[in-house]
C-alpha cells in the first residue's frame, strides 16, 4: 500500500468515527431527568461480581450491606440482584466487552455494585476485547466519576471528579495504523461533555458548603481539547461567584498532592478522563492505596459504584484471593448508600470503615495467610457496627 492509499484509507476509518461523536453530541443535548430515587419501590441494586479477587471482595462488600441493610430488605424497599454474564470468559465467549444479555440485565437495576472487570491486553489468551468498565460507563452513560479520598490525620479531604466517558478513554479501541511506522490515536472532549462534569463538581461543593474547586488540564501543550475543557470550566465557574475557581496543569497537580504544606488547600478536583484515573490512583495511596479506595460512576438514569483497583489475577494464581482487601469496594458501597439516600447507613458504613482500615487496624489485611482474610475484615466490620458507641467512638480518633 502506497502512502496515498494509506491516507485514503485512514480518512474513511476518521469519518466513522466523527460520525459516531457527533451522535453521541446529539444525544448529550437532548437529555434526560436525573433518577429520583424516593419514588422507586424496590431500589435493584445489581451485583456484579467481577474477575480475579472480585468475587471475593464483592462477596464482603455484600455481607455487610445485608447487614445494614436488613429492614430494607424485608420491607422491599431495597433488593439486591445478582447480575450475570460479565465474567472474562464469558466476555471473550460472547467476544464483546458487553453482551447484549448482561446490558439489558444491567438495565433492569438502578444501581450496580461492581467489582473489577479484566481488561484484555496484549499477551493475554483473550480476544482484543474493549474494556467492559469503558463499555458499560458509555452504554448507560455514567459521565461522572467520583473518587473521595480522606485521611483525617493528615487534612486531606478531596473529592475527585474525573470526565468519564470522553478523552483518551471513548476511542481508546478505535486507533489507527496508518503505515507500519504510524500509529494514531484520538482523543475527544465535546462541550456538552465538560460542561455536566465541571456543574456536577461545583454543585457539590455548593451543596456541601465547600469554596474552592480546581480544574485540572494540560491546554498548555494538548491545546484543542484540553483547551475546551478548561475554557468550559472557566465559564460554568461564572455561574457560582462565591465558590473560588483555579486552574492547574495536571504535572504541577500531581506535585501538589505530595506538597504537605499545599495539599490540604484542595477540596472538589475536576479533569478529563485519562487525568482523573492517574491523580485518583495517586490520592489513593495517602488512603491506604488504591485497595482502600472506592468510586462512583453517576449518569442522570443509572450510577456505578466500584473498587478502583483491577482484578488482581496474580493473587488468585498465587491462592492469596481469600485475603485481597475488601476496603475498596466497601468504601464504593458507602457511596452507593449515599447515592440512592440511605444517608445514615452510609456514614455509619464509613465511621466503620475509618474505625477497622484507618485507626484501630484490629484486624491486619496483608494480602497474605499472615494476615487477616477479607472475610474476617468483613466480621470485624460489622461487630464494629454494632456498636452502640460508634460515633462516639469514631470521634475519638479525629482528635
């Protein structure tokens, strides 16, 4: 194939995919009304187990949440669903990273609890599959990642909001070798796109009383998109003058985050999608690392919730998954409770939470058969809710 050929060829493979954005542009404009979920009876809460460790730590996560849970259950105001057909094997059986029956499945619920999905890479004996984490936060747009991260002994108390279905992440399947010796790859931000993640942020911090948000780009250099998101972030910030607005390149952010002396100054953080999932991954490790940490995935219709780790596949080869840390996903339940208004649960989830990963540490997770399993962090999790005590208790630490 001559060059002309391979430019031809190359511009027929751009169009589809032009084609297919400004679809997606199209729908974003025409919008949905946001779930309320004081009207639904029962709440479905789907469950997807995952690959690797997920089964494992999504079992505890559930546990406790039957726990909690309880009188919800039996009065039908919540259920919790099994959700099958989402395994690796039965991805690459089906060879796509979302089968039609799992999708309308997912569909079927309000809320899914997930835990980590293998993505197939290079090496690997699976198909060249999509990711299905990727997949299912398009297909039921969940644009909105959310990652707190809070460690109360060292100030910080950040909430991330990472774009989470543009950038890198939306065409990062739909590359292109032009010649043997070039390789593209494309990156989308639209308006519509920027604009719900960056209000999302500031509406939080409005209703949480926090005055400061913080967009996080690299326009410098990645001029076009990162300069939409950035001029987008710039005008939404207009519509709420008593919240402080700054702008950060995102190297100079991943400094700070590791600055004591500045680190603590940041409140509500908002950046494109391949951003989010590196600085998210970093906050991660002040916490405890990325196996202590949750995140919700929100769209107006249906929302995620998630350990931010991968599955882990190693630690089932090696026979340790019985002793993976189940702190991730129990800290996405915690949002998943909030989310859908169980508001007294979830702090009662997250005090516990705090009491058993952050301050007494009674039970040991090592990952390891000299530590605890995750099934006996999960029972030390619930004894400690029993506890009449438990604010009482929890405040303890905080002084």
């Amino acid at each position: 194939m001559n060059q002309t050929e391979a430019i031809e060829r190359a511009k027929e493979h751009f169009a589809k995919l032009l084609d297919s954005q400004l679809k997606r542009v199209e729908q974003m404009k025409a919008g949905e009304d946001w779930a309320d979920y004081s009207e639904l009876k029962p709440i479905i809460v789907g469950v997807v187990g995952g690959d690797g460790i997920g089964p494992y730590i999504t079992k505890e996560a559930v546990r406790v949440l039957e726990y909690l849970l309880q009188k919800e259950i039996t009065e039908g105001k919540v259920q919790l669903r099994d959700i099958p057909g989402l395994t690796i094997e039965e991805r690459a059986k089906a060879n796509k990273a979302l089968p039609e029956e799992a999708l309308a499945a997912l569909k079927e619920c309000h809320v899914i609890l997930k835990g980590p999905l293998t993505t197939p890479k290079k090496g690997d004996p699976w198909p060249n599959l999509e990711s299905a984490n990727v997949s299912m936060r398009r297909e039921l747009d969940l644009f909105a990642n959310v990652r707190p991260v809070k460690v109360p002994k060292q100030g910080i108390d950040w909430i991330f909001y990472r774009e989470n279905t543009e950038g890198e992440y939306v065409l990062g399947s739909k590359g292109f070798n032009v010649t043997d010796d070039l390789a593209v790859d494309f990156k989308v931000i639209t308006t519509q796109g920027a604009e719900r993640i960056v209000r999302l942020a500031f509406e939080y911090a409005k209703k949480n009383g926090i005055k400061r948000v913080s967009a996080v780009t690299k326009a410098n250099v990645i001029k076009t998109t990162d300069g939409k998101f950035l001029e987008t972030a710039k005008k939404v910030a207009k519509d709420y003058p008593d919240i402080q607005f700054d702008d950060w390149f995102v190297d100079i952010m991943a400094a700070k985050l590791v600055d004591e002396k500045r680190r603590k100054d940041f409140k509500v953080i908002v950046l494109p999608n391949l951003y989010g999932d590196i600085l998210t991954d970093e906050a991660a490790e002040f916490q405890g690392g990325v196996g202590t940490a949750g995140s919700a995935n929100i769209g107006k219709r249906y929302a995620m919730f998630e350990a931010i780790h991968g599955s882990a596949p190693r630690m089932v080869q090696e026979g340790r998954a019985a002793y993976a840390d189940p702190s991730s996903i129990m800290r996405a339940a915690v949002m998943l409770l909030r989310h859908i208004g169980l508001v007294d649960q979830a702090k009662e989830f997250e005090m516990a939470l705090d009491i058993c990963g952050q301050f007494e540490k009674k039970v040991a997770l090592t990952g390891r058969a000299d530590g605890a399993s995750g099934a006996e962090f999960a029972d030390y999790v619930m004894e400690t809710l029993k506890d009449r005590n438990l604010e009482s208790r929890w405040k303890g630490f905080q002084r």
